[in-house]
C-alpha cells in the first residue's frame, strides 16, 4: 500500500533562517507531487506542484522553492524565512485523473517563524 | 481555468439537524470532484469523490454528494450530524492534467 511521510511535524525557526521540509512516497511510481500550505483561517494554497523528476511548477510567487532530486520525494526549501511563511504545510501526492484522481496527503507541518 | 467555490466558511448545526455544506466549481473538462475532511493539526482525509457514472456518490461516516452538472454543483450532505463530524471540509476539482484545486474551506461547527 501507498504511504506518504512528512516531516518534521512542528518547527519553530527565526526570521532570516533557511528552512527544508522534506516528503517521500512509497508504493508508488512517478506520483504527481504537491505542496499546500494553510495559513490561519484560511484555504488551501497550491504552493508547486511536480509531474516528475526535475519538474517544478511553481503556482505562486514567493519566497519559497521546491525540487524533486529523486522520483518520490519532494522537498519544500527557503533561503530565508519571513514571518508570512508561517504556516501549515501539507505535501500530497496522486497519479492523475486515469488512477481516480484523488490525492493522498501527509500529516503536514506546522511552521512558526518568530 | 478550473475553480472551486465553497459557500460559507462557516456552518453551525445541532447534533442530529441536516449537515448541507456548498460547493460550485467551474470546469472546462468533465471534472473529477471531490469533498475532503481535515481534522486539527491533521492531514486531509478523503470523504468521496465522483469521476463518472451515478451522479450521487456516498462517502464515509454517512456523508454524501450528488454531481449537478447544470448548475455546477457538488453539495455535501448528512442526514444527521455528530459531535464527531466538527471540522473543516474542502472541495476539490481535478483537471485534465490531474493537479488539484481546491476551495476556501468550510469549517463546520456541530452543537449539542
């Protein structure tokens, strides 16, 4: 079966300090892969998204990026955190609309930037 | 480009009264629709989707979804609401390349 880890479950990092939030998939192959973040009070923003290796789209302009070094793992970096990144992240991955669509989400990571 | 709206970011109901939480989406494919339930500091957790075929779906926990293709609409219903089903639930649309959008989210709210 499918499994989806995030990690770390909480962090707390200063202004100015850089930030990796890693993902990885098991039990499947070349998942499309997705970063979220919630901010308080509000939805779902789509943050990148990747089809495959090297892949990267970027949905909003910001201070964030993302890479996919290997086929299921996606990793959410900053160079430097502002206090707006503080957030809840989520990393999902699905397979398309051919396998059904839905996607499965991580536990997520709650980022506090003081 | 696809959408999802979702009407209310706010639904109060007593313990037993209808849950009906609104979703209209916008869609230039035949959409993939879904209904998601997030619960605090947790991932989301898939309620039920509709792809194609009957147009009322149902889900887990008693909850249900009827795809109304003529007024773009994907409600979320329950007959009888539980202290158990207080939290945020999200709409979602899947394009044709399969990335997922999502709505505002309505964070439900159930009395005793």
């Amino acid at each position: 079966s499918q499994t989806i880890h995030q990690w770390p479950a909480t962090l707390v990092q200063p202004v100015g300090s850089p930030l990796s939030l890693e993902c990885t998939v098991e039990g499947t192959s070349n998942p499309n892969l997705y970063w979220y973040r919630q901010a308080a009070g509000r939805g779902l923003q789509l943050l990148f998204y990747s089809v495959g290796i090297g892949q990267i789209s970027s949905e909003v302009p910001q201070n964030l990026s993302a890479s996919r070094p290997q086929d299921r793992q996606f990793i959410l970096s900053s160079k430097k955190l502002l206090l707006s990144d503080s957030g809840f992240y989520l990393c999902a991955w699905n397979t398309g609309r051919l396998a059904g669509g839905e996607a499965f989400f991580g536990q997520g990571t709650r980022l506090t930037v003081v | 480009a696809q959408s999802v709206t979702q009407l209310g970011s706010h639904v109060s109901v007593s313990e037993g009264a209808l849950v009906l939480l609104r979703c209209n989406y916008s869609s230039s494919v035949p959409p993939y629709l879904f209904w998601y339930v997030q619960y605090p500091n947790q991932g989301l957790q898939l309620l039920l989707k509709y792809t194609t075929g009957a147009t009322l779906v149902k889900g887990i926990n008693g909850f249900e979804a009827e795809f109304k293709k003529s007024e773009t609409s994907f409600h979320l219903t329950k007959p009888s609401a539980h202290m158990s089903d207080a939290a945020e639930y999200f709409c979602a649309v899947n394009n044709q390349g399969g990335k997922l959008i999502f709505g505002q989210g309505t964070e439900l709210s159930v009395k005793p």
